[in-house]
C-alpha cells in the first residue's frame, strides 16, 4: 500500500482541533467541496495508488438460498453485552445492544436490548386474549385475530430502559464498549393499533384517569400509565421492523409508549385496567422510582431525556493514526425530534454542528456525523444534543449537580471518549 | 364472544361498495372521528362483551437472555417464497419476500429477496478489496478499513429485481400469494459510502460515461452504470437495517442504486471500471432487456416503474364474514416518492384516496391503508399508485398494450385480488 502524497487546499473547520464544517456530510459528494476535496480525503486514508491489481473473485459457486436468512459467519463475534440473570430471581435479567457496531438508525431485532422479569415467555397467539376493563363501559376481550382488522400504524421510534448509561454515577469511569454502557436503547419500526381507538370502543369513564398495564409473564409485570399518553400516542404494537414481535419484545402484543422510560411499554401485554389513579405496583414502587439526594424518592418520571452518544470512535474502535475521521453518534430525545447535535474534539471547549441524517423522526435514533481531521495529539471527543422543545443535554456535572449521585435512573449526561496519542479511546469524566 | 348490538352514525365513504374515506387513518384515534366511530368498529370485530375473564399468565419463568435473538417458533412458517435454483447452472437462483406477513416498510434482513447467478459466497472482510481502474486518473484498492473512514449516508430504500411480478403476463392469473407474485421486492435501511466521493479521490476523466460494476461471486456478475446515476445517489452499501450486509445482500459492500432493477446493484462487490461506454456484459445483453412486440430488443431500461399491491386482504389471507377490514399495502417509485394511492373496491369503477403512513420517502416502500365496509357480497380491490413524477400505475390491459406479451422485465400493472361471498381471496385479471 502506497500512501498519496497530493495535499490540495486545506478543508473547512468549525472549531478547535481539527473539527470540519459538517457540509461534507450534506452534499452528495466531494465534487461540490471544489478543490480541496482531494486534499482533505486521499493523505488520509488507506488507499493505494498502484497498477490495477484484481481483488479476489470466488472460484466456486456459493450457498444455497434459504427461508429465512442469517449474517456472515464473519459477523458472529457482535453480540448483546452484559448478558446477565439476576441471582435469586425468577429469571430477572437485562442485554444490551452493542450500539458501536451498528449504522443508521434501525436496530435489527436480533440485537434490541433485552429486560426481562422473570425470563421471556413464548406464547401461543392463538390463545393469547388482551382484556381491557376496570372503568369502562363494556370490557372488552380481542384476539390477535380481531385486533389485526384494527387501522394500524407504523413508526420509527426508540425504546430506551430507564436504568440505562447508569454506570455513569460510578465514581470513576468504567471501561467498556459504547454499547456496554448505553445500550439499554434501541430503535426500531414498530406497528399497531393505536389504544385510543381500543379505548374508545370499550368507553372510558368520565373519571378514569390512569390505566394499569399488566404482562403474560410469570413475574406478571404491571405499571401504571396515565390516561393523557394513552389517548395520545400509545401502540398495542404488533410488528417490529416488518415481521412480528420477537418473544424477547413481547410476541404476540405489547404496550409501546413512544418516548417514555421502556419499562411502561409492558410486553407480553394481556390487561389494561382502566382506573382513577396510578395502582402503585411493585414495578413502580420498589424499582423505577429516582432517589435524590435528601434519599427520598421521585415516582412516575416517565419521559426519556434528550440524550446522545459517539459510537465512532468509542472504546473499541480505536484510531488508526493520524487523519481523516467520521465521528458518527446516535442523538434521541422522549420530547420530540433532534433539532441538533453539537460535537467538541478538544474536551468541550469548542463546539461545531454535526449534520444530521434523514429522515428525523420524533423520539427516534437521529443519526449524526462529521468530520474530524486529527493531528494524532490526545483529544477528547464529546457529542452534545439539543431536541425541538430546546431540551440541552447536561455534562455529567451539571447533571450530578442538578440530580445526586444516589440517582439510579434517567442518566442522560455528556459521554466523553478520550483519544490516545497512540489511537486508544477511553471513556473518561470531562 | 357476545358481539355488541351498538350500532351509531354511519361512517362517511369515498367510493362505491363500501370504501371509507382515509381520514379514520388520518388521525390518531377514534376519539376525533367522533359519534360515528364506536359504530363503524364493534359492530364489525371479534370483541367479546363480557364479564372480565383473565387471559392466561405464564406460571413458570420463561427463556434466558441470548446474544442474538430469534424469533417465536409460532413464526416460523413465515418463509421466502418460491425458492429455486435454476437447473444446469452453478447456482443461479431466487426467492421472494412473504410481502403479505409483513406490516410498515422495513423487511427484515432475514426475509429479504434473494436473486443469485452463482450462489452465495461468505467473504473474508479482512481480505476483501475494491478496485476502482479504468478512465481515471489515480486507479485505487480500499480495505474494508479504508470504507469505514470515509463519510457515510443511510436511506431506507427499496430493491426490486426487474423481473418480478412476470407472471402477471400469463395468460391466465395465477393463484398465489402477494409475496409469491410480488416479492423480489424489499425495504431496507442501507448505509454506506457515497460512490461520488471514491470517484472523485480517483480523479474521473472528462470521456467517462459509464462505469462496469462486477461481483466477486463466481459467476462474476457484472453491470454497466451510466456514470450520472453514479455520481448522483449511488452507494457502496456496507451495512443493511443497522448491521452489517448479509452475505446474501452482498457482504461485505454492494453497489446499491436507489430506484433501478435490482440485478444494477451488484453484490459481493470488488471492481468498478470507470468506461467510455456500456461494456455490453452477458448479463445485460443475454437477459435484463426487454423484448418488444416486434421482436426486438430494448437495453438499459433502468428505472423501477411507480407500482403496488395491497398485501390484506390478498390471496391467503382471506376475510371472516361481512364487516369492517383494513385494506394495507405497499406503494413504490423508482422515480422518487409516492404521491398518492387510489383504491378500488368495486373492480375499478370508483376510487377513493388511501391514507400514506409516515415516513413518505423517495424510492421507499410508502404503506397505505383505508378502510372498508364489507358488505359481504363478491368484490374486486385494486390499488393504483402515483408518484412525484406523476407517472399512474397502469391498469393489466393498459400495460400489455403499450408493451406486449412478451415483456419478461419492469411489469408494473395493477394488481387485483376478488374477494368472494365466503371470504376467500383469489388473484383476478380485471
């Protein structure tokens, strides 16, 4: 491999050490940078200037074709992290999506983070009954057959365990994957019926003001679910990106409740109970509630907070000498749509805007980039995300200012990744 | 199961035999459909007005956590169709999406369609290379390595082989499902490279006007691509629904051209030879022309056309008795976005408007759906699309006049499904 040695007019920056104006990423190409286009790619990057030297081509045919696919034996090392079953339980547990191998915003089923109670059910559809009772005027039991004439809808949108990035009240930073750290999170097309409608046909009392939403499985998983987010944008979700639910997501029907803490979008649903108030379950007293610092404790915080992490470069994925980089990073917020992701290359003192990629949906993964020339001096890297109701996303001071370090839940501060003079990434408190 | 006697307001149609205007889908629930609403659903669904009875709770735990999932054992007959491997060949082959169990636009990698010239090969990454040679200035080789430094887009897209839905030229219609006659046809979320940007590292000479694509399977497809179409939205996709490429799509990086017959974005790919004209490979003169009237032959017909099917009700998935139904299907353009869906349910004398689900995005499967009324007499239902550009789907006669009978390739004609008394559903030329 020959390095090109062309050097062209130097590119754009948008702040200190060596962050690029992020119209690279919104082009179609190189071609509309003009002249330093060249300049800013080739002396960077693992290309060879060399005779045309034929990569290789299979000699024997391939596999077969199949009904129902799966990846490259090449891919099989990326797996969920942290895979863990609580002692003493009945098979209460928790994976996470290892968010640095991933691009765009679609998470594949196969890798959405799990949390379970007591184990993940596999349920027979046939049999399987959603009842919706308590303060209504006739109760009402669906199949997965009356359900499926219901009008549906389909979004794009993340789901995210409210006890996730919580190693980072840890009073020093712990070394692991971005995934390993935040991957509590994942995003993906879900398709249902929307509960109003259900609501609507079963006629909610005029003095309902809450529901209790209760799980098939055998820890029988329930919260409580105030009526406003039901009559506004809550799925009986039937379909995860294009086939139906994984049992591990609540096959055959779960509750989705777009931007709230995922323990609420009960899988495995079976009843909603229309109630005046919150039922106070176990799952909402016990667990789920955020202490602070006087040791008393907040209940029903239920929106997620706008939030944003770099996955590249991130623990792992170390640098390759000095260069060219895309810093790539997903951004989401419970509140609405990213209206914006600020990226720092030097510890936060300067900060430049990421170009963000379509589509941007509301309380989905936003994926953002840009680009980053480093000079291979140690840096550190941070991702910063603003949503559409002007939420800012904490540093970890300001967070632990605002909320205690007893907080065990809704971390959503700054992830600092430290970059080696030697390419290494560390997670570090910046 | 008691079925409700209420019975209120009719609900407001839009065409003749029941079809209902789309608003019902337009809004969030029925709450806004007002009095209307509880008496176009319960009359019409399988909801039983009864005492509260539990559905079943799972009394033991269930599963463990896994580091990549699968799906319910209750799923998996949901399998490609129609899977063959052409006779006397190396393993020349293809299989078809169940278009008709999915639901919003994302198919799963798993169910993706397969077209294969020589089975499917499972490249080393860590071996694989690029070549890009021929009219440019500097002839480079990138590593897997080199791809992933340089800045990425992601675009949820469609792929459809220009072969499918051939069998609508049979001269009479054949009884299988919407994915069996639709379903070399799929939806992903692809990410990767901007073919623009590695052209202009390469330095493109000014008589470049096209360029040779060729796979590294060992039938070593290759395609020409007019070097426009390559500047303008032509990826190098490494990664497909968030992680990496399936060997069966292509791993470790495909071409990928948004909106063109599908065989244009070759897979498993390692040369692209910048031309001064179309190379006229076996695989664009031996098939993938289209066959006129006379004889004759067209080339280079790369746009997919605008086009749809309704996937329920379709054949398989027939209708329990009189009353209200979804109808849901898929609508694409190789043109761009799609505008607007007509839908018939009295075999094409009256149309009504379908409702088009959030994200509408270009060269994307747009899911619509409306609603209707069944009144349990025999039917005919037909979808007809049209797109940004203002192309309409062409009815079967309109599409066989303009083209012939011997057209193999982009049939795009309107697909219809009679529904008869007892609710069965069969594939009908009206």
């Amino acid at each position: 491999m020959i390095e090109s040695k062309s050097k062209n007019a130097a590119p754009e920056t948008v702040a200190g050490n060596g962050l690029l104006h992020r119209r690279i990423f919104l082009t179609r190409g190189a071609a509309l940078l003009g002249a330093g286009s060249l300049g800013l790619l080739t002396p960077t990057l693992a290309v060879a200037q060399v005779a045309p030297e034929m990569p290789v081509l299979a000699k024997v045919p391939g596999a077969a074709l199949s009904g129902y696919g799966n990846r490259s034996v090449f891919e099989e090392g990326i797996k969920r992290y942290n895979i863990r079953t609580y002692p003493g339980t009945t098979g209460s547990g928790g994976s996470w999506t290892p968010l640095e191998s991933l691009e765009g915003i679609i998470t594949p089923s196969a890798l959405h983070f799990e949390r379970h109670h007591s184990g993940i059910p596999d349920i027979n559809p046939d049999v399987h009954r959603l009842l919706i009772h308590g303060l209504v005027d006739r109760p009402l039991i669906f199949s997965m057959d009356a359900l499926s004439r219901y009008p549906m809808v389909s979004r794009i949108q993340f789901i995210e365990c409210s006890g996730n990035s919580r190693v980072g009240t840890a009073p020093k930073p712990v070394q692991m994957t971005a995934g390993g750290l935040h991957g509590l999170f994942s995003c993906s097309e879900w398709t249902g019926v929307p509960l109003s409608i259900l609501l609507e046909e079963a006629g909610v009392d005029p003095k309902a003001g809450w529901l209790l939403a209760e799980g098939a499985d055998s820890a029988a998983m329930a919260r409580s679910v105030p009526m406003a987010k039901a009559m506004d944008d809550a799925l009986i979700a039937l379909y995860q990106n294009g086939e139906r639910l994984r049992p591990s997501n609540g096959y055959p029907m779960r509750l989705f409740l777009p931007g709230y803490e995922g323990n609420m979008s009960v899988k495995w649903l079976r009843r909603i109970k229309v109630t005046s108030g919150p039922t106070m379950t176990r799952d909402e007293t016990a667990e789920y509630t955020d202490t602070r610092p006087d040791g008393s404790s907040l209940m029903f915080t239920f929106p997620m907070e706008v939030k944003s992490v770099i996955t590249a470069p991130s623990f792992g994925r170390n640098l390759q000498g000095a260069g060219l980089y895309e810093i790539s990073g997903m951004a989401w917020s419970g509140a609405g749509k990213i209206a914006r992701v600020d990226v720092s290359v030097d510890g936060g003192q300067t900060w430049g805007q990421a170009a963000l990629s379509e589509p941007v949906l509301s309380k989905a993964v936003t994926r953002f980039r840009v680009a980053w020339q480093w000079n291979g001096g140690p840096a550190v890297i941070m991702s910063r995300a603003v949503d559409d109701s002007g939420a800012v996303q904490p540093n970890r001071a300001q967070f632990l200012a605002a909320r205690g370090l007893k907080r065990n839940y809704h971390y959503n501060a700054i992830q600092s990744w430290k970059v080696a003079a030697n390419g290494e990434v560390s997670n570090v408190y910046a």
